[in-house]
C-alpha cells in the first residue's frame, strides 16, 4: 500500500507533498474530510510501535486540554487520534510495510528517497 495521510489546511503537508511529488500510485488522505478509521490507526501503530509516536503533542486542543499535566496511556493516544485529527503527527506516509512519521527533515529525506528507488 502506498498512501499519504495529511491535512489540506496545513502548510507544513502542502510543502512537503509538493516536495515528495509522489507518484500517481500513492493514495492521498485528507485526514480533515475523510477521518482515520481505527483500522488504519491500528495499522499505522503497529508498523510504528505505539500510538505515542503517532501522536502530535504540538497541536491546539494538547495545550488546550492540558494534556501535559496527565500521564497518557496509549489507550488514551489512541481514542485521542480517533477522536481529533489534529492529534495524529502529520504527515504519515506508508510505502508497502515501511511508515514515515511527522515532518522533520531526516524522516521527509527518508521518505523521499523510498518514494523515488
């Protein structure tokens, strides 16, 4: 499977997809318009080894929420993606059995190279 989950209104998506240029075989998931399922969170966890490392703790409602203050379980990160979003680290990309998490530069480089070999 080859498949980007991004949000359309970020920025930070919209720049590095313009810079992947992914081919036409890659599926594209507007996580705003068309929501995770938990089949593809579940998924998504077990290439990446937790729901933690899929979740984003620069978002909004994180800070909003006060979700700092609490110790998370991965049960909570999970129902926290489900039910928001913005809490998935953006963008995920999976390429066959591998998965690229988050934007930094090192994961974005290593994605980019995947996508073009």
């Amino acid at each position: 499977m080859k498949k980007i989950f991004y949000l359309s209104t970020c920025d930070t998506c919209q720049r590095i997809l313009k810079e992947l240029e992914p081919p036409s075989d890659f599926k594209l998931q507007d996580i705003k318009t068309e929501t995770i399922t938990p089949e593809q969170l579940e998924n998504m966890a077990n290439l990446s080894g937790s729901y933690e490392s899929l979740f984003s703790k620069r978002a909004r409602l994180y800070k909003e929420r006060n979700l700092k203050e609490r110790n998370l379980t991965e049960d909570d990160f999970k129902t926290l993606i489900l039910e928001h979003y913005t809490f998935l680290k953006r963008p995920v990309i999976l390429i066959d059995d591998l998965i690229f998490v988050g934007n930094s530069k090192a994961v974005v480089a290593e994605a980019k190279e995947k996508i073009n070999s």
